[in-house]
C-alpha cells in the first residue's frame, strides 16, 4: 500500500489538489503562490478556525476518511452561517503521519470537497506535516453579502428561541459506538449518509431515526447552512452554532445578550430523535439555534423551543429548562468538567 513516505510532501500535495475544488469567481490567485489573493466584495470577511485530533475529535475506527473530511468542513462552515453569513473559502492544513496510506488523504480530500461543492467553497491553500497522530486545522472564510453579523448578544426579554438543525443526533451516535452496540453499519465509510444539507434548514427524516442515522449524523454533521442566511434576512437578533450542546451554547448566548434563557422541553419533543438529555445536551449536529423579536415569523424549517426572559445577573441561572436549572452538565468542555 503507497504512503506517504513513498510519494513525498509535493506528490502529496499534487494528489489532494487535484481532488479539491481551488477556484471561484472570488479567487483572484488560487493556491500555489505563496499565498491565495481572495475578493471581498462586500469588504468584510467573516473567519473562524477549528482543529481536529485523532482520538479526540474523530477516530479511524468510526469514521472513515470522506466521514472526516466532510466533518473538518461542516463544522467550520456552520460558524460562518451561525453569522448570518456564507461560507467561500477554507485554508486546510493537517498534520499526518509518513506511515499513512496515500489513499486516506485522498479520500478526505474527496469529502471535504464534497462538503464544498454545495456551498461554492473553494480551498485556498494551507499546509501539511509531519507528526505523530493525524490532526487538522481549518480556517473558513466567509461573506455577510451586505449584511450586519448575528450576534450572541442581541437577544431581548420576550424573544422567543429558535432551532433549525437536528440536536442530540450525534451524541445518540457517539453513545452507540462508545457502548459497542451493533447497528449493521460498522465499516464507518458513511455510505449510508444523505448529502451535506447545504439547501435544507431541518432535519431530512421525517419519521422516527434508526440507529443507522443516529451514526450517520456522528460521523457527517449535516448543518442547516441555508437557515443562518435566512434568519439573518427575517431579523435574528442574536444566532449561534450549536457545537458543545444546546443549553452549554446558549448559556454563551444569555451571558453575552444579558438575559435569561427558558427552554420548553415538550417543544424540542414534538420533533422525532433521540432522547431529551442528548437534545439539551448533546453537541457536533452544528444546528442553529437563534432568537427572534415576539412577533417575528420564524423562517422555514426553524421551530420554536423556549423564550428569552428578564435576568443575566452574575451568579444566577442563566439557562432553565421548563423552568428549572438542568441538573447535569450542560454540555462538552474542552478543559476541565463538562459545563
């Protein structure tokens, strides 16, 4: 089997290029140079950054290299549009060890260009060394098209909260695999995964998920990207991707907007999925979760699940589900316990 080693870091690079999608209408210099030259046509830029470690983030054992690669963009992209904003560009680089298999990278070179592909992005450039355990750092681009940002503190008391997205799919996923369980799907190639979602604000599955979806939605986040556009447009006064968990992320909402957060559980149980502990707290679905004034028609595809409250104060629950502080952690930290 061909690695890395037997090909070198520029036959490396002339194979991952050659899968992935390099120009657009907006990249004035593609990668190649010593740097890409990008439009802004709106004159602003919205950029985020995100890493992946092996063991960490994403194992090869669960996942499969195009399952990691769309992750690696998915997870980037839906920053830009918890914005309001859409995703254009990503510079990638990646650490890799000499022993890996030149097909591997190829493979995720082919599902991050599959993530892009929807959305127009290209990737602009970035870097490869080596190392000891497969780790990824991408920075994505993105424009506003005219817009002012979404921020996490614009939300008001009386705001009702809002999600497009699925929640706790992905940690229902995570929970299997942890625990052994046996699904029919366990080469982790991600076959059996709809496409990205890049037009779609909700859930693609309408009846009640089977444990092959749950998986799916692990190894492929599937975010609503089309929703932070359209919630920009119908008026959000405050948006956020949901990355750690719902109550963990909109606990940076309240604490950023000044305000207290009540969640209506019997909302977020009128959609079919998993159980309610993984939907409050569960992160990796990268749903949106947003806040309109009172009287605002929400979007398509997003629905109502709680209201923003009066509060805020320092050393008072922020977030409260049915009217009561959630007792358990909120969600996943990097460092320490879990929020």
């Amino acid at each position: 089997m061909e690695t890395i080693d037997d090909v070198g870091e520029f036959g490396l690079i002339a194979r991952v290029q050659a899968r992935l999608p390099l120009t657009s209408p907006d990249t004035l210099v593609p990668s190649g140079d010593d740097a890409a030259v990008l439009a802004a046509p709106d004159g602003r830029l919205a950029v985020s950054s995100d890493v992946l470690l092996e063991g960490r983030h994403f194992r090869r054992d669960w996942s499969g290299p195009r399952d990691i690669g769309h992750k690696a963009a998915a997870q980037n992209f839906s920053d830009i549009a918890a914005m309001g904003g859409v995703p254009t560009s990503l510079l990638l680089s990646m650490v890799l060890p000499g022993d890996l298999p030149v097909a591997w990278v190829e493979e995720f070179a082919e599902g991050v260009a599959a993530e892009c592909a929807p959305l127009g992005a290209v990737v602009a450039g970035g870097d490869m060394v080596r190392g000891d355990l497969i780790t990824i750092s991408v920075t994505v681009l993105g424009t506003l098209q005219g817009r002012p940002p979404v921020l996490r503190s614009g939300a008001r008391p009386g705001d009702t909260v809002a999600v497009a997205g699925r929640l706790g799919w992905s940690a229902a996923g995570l929970e299997m695999l942890l625990s052994g369980e046996k699904t029919g799907n366990e080469s982790g190639d991600g076959a059996e995964q709809a496409g990205p979602g890049a037009t779609t604000a909700g859930p693609q599955t309408p009846s009640e998920p089977q444990p092959a979806d749950y998986l799916a939605a692990h190894r492929r986040p599937n975010p609503p990207y089309a929703a932070g556009p359209e919630a920009a447009r119908a008026g959000a006064t405050a948006m956020l991707d949901v990355s750690d968990g719902l109550l963990a992320d909109l606990e940076h909402l309240a604490v950023a907007s000044r305000v207290a957060v009540d969640v209506d559980s019997t909302l977020l149980l009128l959609t079919p999925g998993p159980r309610l502990d993984q939907m409050l707290t569960g992160g990796e679905d990268h749903a949106l979760v947003a806040t309109f004034a009172p009287d605002a028609a929400l979007p398509g595809g997003w629905r109502r699940i709680g209201t923003v409250h009066e509060g805020g104060e320092s050393g008072t629950v922020t977030v409260t589900v049915d009217g009561k502080a959630w007792d358990g952690p909120g969600g996943f930290s990097h460092f320490g316990h879990s929020a």
